[in-house]
C-alpha cells in the first residue's frame, strides 16, 4: 500500500484547487492507498467549519472534507505556522492535527508521493 | 527509473507544459522511461486537437506527439477535461456536442489512472501551474 500526502495550500472559493485535490485525495483512498491530507499556508482556512458556501452557489469545502472519513481518510494535518501567522486557534478549526516544520519533514520523508505541493 | 508526470498548468498561461517535456525528453535520453504524463485541472488543455502555435513559438502539441511516439502514454484526466471541452469521440456523441477535440496522442482516463500510476511508479513529478 502507498503512503500519498495531499497538500492543500490554497484558500478555499478562491479558486478550484483545494477542491481539486480532494477529489484526488478521495479517489487514492478508493484506490487502497494510504492518504494523509495536510493543510498549509491560506489553506488551513478550509477547515473553517460552519461554510457558508451556498451563498455563492459552491460545495461547502467542510462537508467534503466531513465525508472524507467515510473514504477512511483520517490524517489529517495543518501547518502550526501557518496558524500563528494568521492569528487562526486549533479549536477554530475542524479536527485536525498541528504539525510545526520539522513533523512536516518527518512526515513528507515517509511518503511514497506527495501531491499538489505547489498547487 | 520509472516516471510518471502530472502537468496542471495550461499552455500558454503555465510553463509547466515545457517544463514536463523537457524533463521527459532527458529523461529519455538517460535512458529512463516515462510510463505516463498525466494532465489534471487546467493541464487536461493541452490535449485541445485544435491549438496553432504561432510562428516562432513552442509547438507543444508537436512535443506531446513525439513523446508519444516513444512510447509515453499521455493521459487527460477525463473529468477535468470533459467540463473544460476536452472531448473524445465517445464523450462527444454522449453529451452530443457539435466536435470531439481532443487531438490523436492523448486518451482520456480516469483519475484512477493517475493513483495507479503513482502506485506503480518508481518516482512522481507534478508540474504545477
């Protein structure tokens, strides 16, 4: 089984990218692999919960990533720089577990592929 | 070494097009393989049959067509690719649209086909936009 880490680094609603990857993210799973998904720079505010989303006529960011346990995804991870430089708290935030730089490295050096780094 | 690529930037907005190729052709010629360019989000754009290069600009669609003739496999995602008009023969005459215009090199697969490929792959490269 492949170790696959998704990395979301775009604000939500902005642009199609985060959205992107989950479908992506949600296909690997269906696909036997091992998916980690983590949340890093304007990303992390996908994991706002309570998106209104309806109101621009998009997919609520927060109720895919809700379904993501159905895909028996559950790693999921955010950037703790990326938190403190936008004054954003953990308990803001859907469950999700802080990573600083260093866990960052540690994780992305036990991953098979890592995917959409730069998107 | 095996390689399978992701291009997700259009052409002529991203040069992560040229830069795929560039990598894919000294790839080759190291003597490697690349089993599969695949192209997601606005990448699938490269695979539009109808683009004319401008004179004294990179024929991109002519580099995929060579790589291709090596033996790498190009690969539109086909939901990325059917909602911006990437369209085979099949999907035409399913949605009943007036053209098919994806050119001959490129097929359209499922989003499986890029976890396969990464699952099968010595080494994945993306390309970002």
């Amino acid at each position: 089984m492949k170790r696959l880490l998704f990395i979301i680094s775009a604000a939500p609603y902005s642009n199609k990218r985060g959205t992107a990857q989950l479908d992506a993210a949600m296909v690997a799973a269906a696909f036997d692999a091992e998916v980690s998904l983590m949340f890093s720079g304007d990303g992390i505010y996908s994991l706002l919960p309570n998106q209104s989303a309806h109101a621009i006529d998009q997919r609520a960011f927060s109720k895919v990533l809700e379904a993501l346990s159905d895909y028996e995804v559950n790693q999921l991870y955010v950037c703790s720089e990326s938190l403190a430089s936008r004054g954003i708290v953990l308990s803001d935030l859907m469950p999700v577990q802080p990573l600083d730089l260093a866990a960052q490295r540690t994780l992305i050096a036990t991953q098979d592929a890592v995917i959409g780094a730069a998107l | 070494m095996n390689f399978v690529l992701a291009v997700h930037g259009a052409p002529h907005n991203s040069n992560s097009g040229e830069h795929a190729i560039g990598f894919a052709n000294a790839a080759i010629s190291q003597g490697h393989r690349i089993e599969r360019v695949f192209f997601y989000h606005d990448g699938v754009l490269h695979g539009l049959n109808s683009q004319v290069a401008p004179q004294g600009e990179n024929d991109l669609l002519a580099s995929w067509g060579k790589l291709a003739e090596q033996g790498v496999e190009l690969a539109v995602c086909i939901a990325s690719g059917i909602k911006r008009g990437i369209l085979n023969q099949q999907e035409q005459a399913r949605y009943e649209k007036s053209s098919h215009t994806l050119a001959p090199a490129f097929e359209l697969v499922g989003l499986g086909q890029l976890i396969a490929g990464i699952q099968n792959a010595d080494r994945y490269i993306e390309f970002p936009r």
